[in-house]
C-alpha cells in the first residue's frame, strides 16, 4: 500500500506522494475542503509558490521503463529527463528533451516540448503514446488514441489543467551521437550572424537545430554565440553549419564535436524570462537585438518536423511559426523586440499566466475548455497556465 509523508507550513498541507493512491487522496482532500491544490512534480516548472491549501508532490513518483523492443519510455510524473536519458542512451535511444536535463519530463510534456530534437521529430507532446491521469473526480483513467481520446488530444499541450498524470508513455528515438557544440564571436559581428542565420532558414535541414543568443560572456565580454544539433552525420552537420560559422568571422573559440545525445546539456538553455514568437527576422529586429543591453537574448530557429503536424496532433499552437527570442532582462529590454511578435506564445516557455490563451488557436482554446468542463468542471486544477472550463 502506498504511503504519503506530510507536513503542515502554515496553511498550507503537503503531501509527497508514493502512488496513485496518495495522489487520489490529496485531490479529494483538496476539493472537499474546498481549498486550493498545486501540483509539483520536479519543482522545475511550479508558477505559483503556494502558501496555503494541498501542495501534491509527485517527485519520489520517478520510475522509468524502456522497452527496446517498441522503442518507448513509461515513466511516473516525477521523472526527470536525466532520469529517461540514463536507460535510454545505453540502448541507443533518445528522448525529444529539452536544454536542460534537470527538467522533468511531466510538465515539458504536457507543455509542448521542444529541444534541440525538435526540427528533427516534432514536439514531445507529438510523441505522447499514453498517459494515466487522476482526474477530479478522484478517477483514474487511461488516455490514448483511442480511450479517453479527448482528454488524450487535450494533454498534448494543454498543461496540467485536466488532472494528475500519473503515468506517462512517449516514444523514443534512435539516435546516439549527434555533431554539436558552440562557436562564440564578438559581439560586433551579431548583425552579420543574425542575418546569415535568417537568410538560411528555409533551407536549413531538419536535422540542424540551431540558436543564436546575444549575452555576456566571462571571458570575452559582450558576444554573440550559435549553438547547434546536427542529429545526423557529423560531415553533414559541419557543412550545414559552415556558411553561417563564416558569417561570424574567425570565432573567438568553438567546441563543435561529435558528443552523446546527453552531452547536448552543456551547450547552456533559454533565458528565463520574457518570450515571444516571430513570422520574420527584419533587418530591424536583428539591429534592436544586435544592440540590446539585456543580459542574454536568445533567437531559435523553429519549423521542420514542429511545422508539419499529424491530423489528430494536440493543441499545440502557432507551430507555423519559425522563430522564436528568448529575452533574460526587464521589461523595458523586452519592449523593442515585443513590438515586431506575433502576440502568441508558447506553454513551457510562458510566465505570464495572464497569456495562456496566447499559446492557441482560437479553435483549440475552445476545444481546451469544452474538454475541461468535462474532466474539470470545478476548475480544481488552476494553479498553473489554467484554461478555465467552458
């Protein structure tokens, strides 16, 4: 029988689950005293510090099964991506993670996902084969493609809005080795890069994902660094990226190598802060960026496999959109980007939980709703992006 430990903070019960049973029973202590529930699986991605009400944490919850054989992961809500990685890799298989392995798979999941494998295969919620969820009702049911499939399209990238996972299986991916690494050029040269970077955007393979970020460095001040994954052949990768390695002039240093899939954490994640989507990089976008003091401003290349989406895909919005910018400074830095943005946004990377509707289309924002009045009509899940129910 599983078993929970709990301790009190002021107003505030916490509950560190073992099992689906733990897990059931906060939700209902939660709802029958009609105080709020926060869900936290690894701490990662958690909006709103609670102060009162049930915090469930799910982080002893972290086994992981591979199946080589079907080439898939099962792993409870409070694994991290190390965790998948560490049974992968030895079979010679990967995860669609993200920058950081530190991340937990749950939340990046149910957000989206995207990372340096992403051009390559999709989302990672595209790669979602089926998940158990506790809903509030205290039920658990199973959700796939074909049970529960409604509430199956809406976990894949509708957040935690619609119960506890408890139980996630993805597929994973032959891939090892990939040619990676970081070239770092004087900030001077930012315009020339940025540029280059645009320019071949349309024609850049779906293998190469790459990053241009504007940032201070310990050593060499103020510059401007591309980060690249080739998931492919290590000539191929090193010819994909020669004309835009040239537009930087000689780097100041670069480390690109063949390395494991895993090693892809050292090339450093996203800014933390503000985040906005772009239909285009204009030569006066790229100019504000060059000349930003904002302590880090991140640019990343989207399309390829995040483009071209399964007709029964989840809710994932604005995947035509090819570039995003990441931007680690004040408001006032994020401004004179902000201005040339699409206005939408993206889940994983959204703090404003004011914007929530932003990460979709109007369609699938209703159809979110639709699917919350029917797994959650009390809205008992809200501490995060929440989608209220219809």
């Amino acid at each position: 029988m599983n078993t929970s430990t709990a301790s009190r903070t002021r107003d505030l019960h916490v509950i560190e689950a073992t099992g689906t049973a733990d897990v059931r029973a906060a939700i209902l202590t939660a709802r029958d005293r009609g105080v709020p529930l926060t869900v936290q699986a690894t701490g990662h991605g958690t909006l709103v510090p609670p102060d009162e009400g049930v915090l469930l944490k799910t982080s002893r919850m972290a086994r992981v099964l591979v199946d080589p054989s079907r080439g898939t992961a099962r792993v409870g809500p409070g694994a991290r991506w190390s965790d998948v990685l560490a049974a992968a890799a030895p079979l010679g298989l990967s995860p669609l993670s993200g920058s950081h392995a530190s991340v937990g798979v749950t939340g990046y999941t149910l957000g989206g996902g995207v990372g340096w494998l992403a051009r390559r295969y999709g989302f990672a919620a595209d790669h979602l084969l089926r998940a158990t969820v506790v809903t509030a009702e205290g039920r658990t049911v199973t959700a796939d493609a074909h049970e529960n499939a409604d509430l199956f399209w809406a976990l894949r990238g509708g957040g935690g809005n619609f119960g506890v996972v408890t139980s996630l299986e993805f597929r994973l991916h032959p891939v090892s080795t990939v040619f990676a690494g970081t070239a770092v050029y004087p900030a001077s040269r930012a315009g020339e890069v940025l540029t280059r970077f645009r320019d071949e955007a349309e024609t850049r393979p779906d293998a190469l994902s790459v990053t241009v970020a504007v940032t201070n460095h310990a050593e060499h001040g103020r510059v401007v660094i591309v980060r690249g994954v080739h998931a492919g052949d290590a000539d191929e990768g090193a010819r994909a990226l020669r004309s835009l390695w040239n537009a930087g002039g000689p780097p100041l240093q670069h480390d690109f190598r063949t390395m494991p899939y895993a090693e892809t954490e050292s090339l450093g994640g996203t800014p933390p802060h503000h985040f906005h989507l772009f239909a285009d990089l204009p030569d006066a976008l790229i100019t504000a960026i060059a000349r930003s003091d904002a302590a880090g401003i991140e640019v990343r290349h989207w399309g390829g496999a995040m483009a071209r989406p399964a007709p029964d895909s989840g809710p994932v919005g604005h995947r035509d959109v090819p570039f995003s910018i990441t931007i680690d400074g004040s408001t006032a830095d994020a401004a004179p980007l902000a201005a040339h943005s699409t206005g939408g946004s993206f889940l994983n990377f959204l703090h404003d939980t004011s914007r929530t509707a932003t990460a979709y289309t109007p369609e699938n924002h209703r159809r979110l709703r639709e699917i919350k009045r029917t797994y959650d009509p009390q809205n008992v899940f809200h501490h995060n992006h929440n989608i209220r129910p219809a």
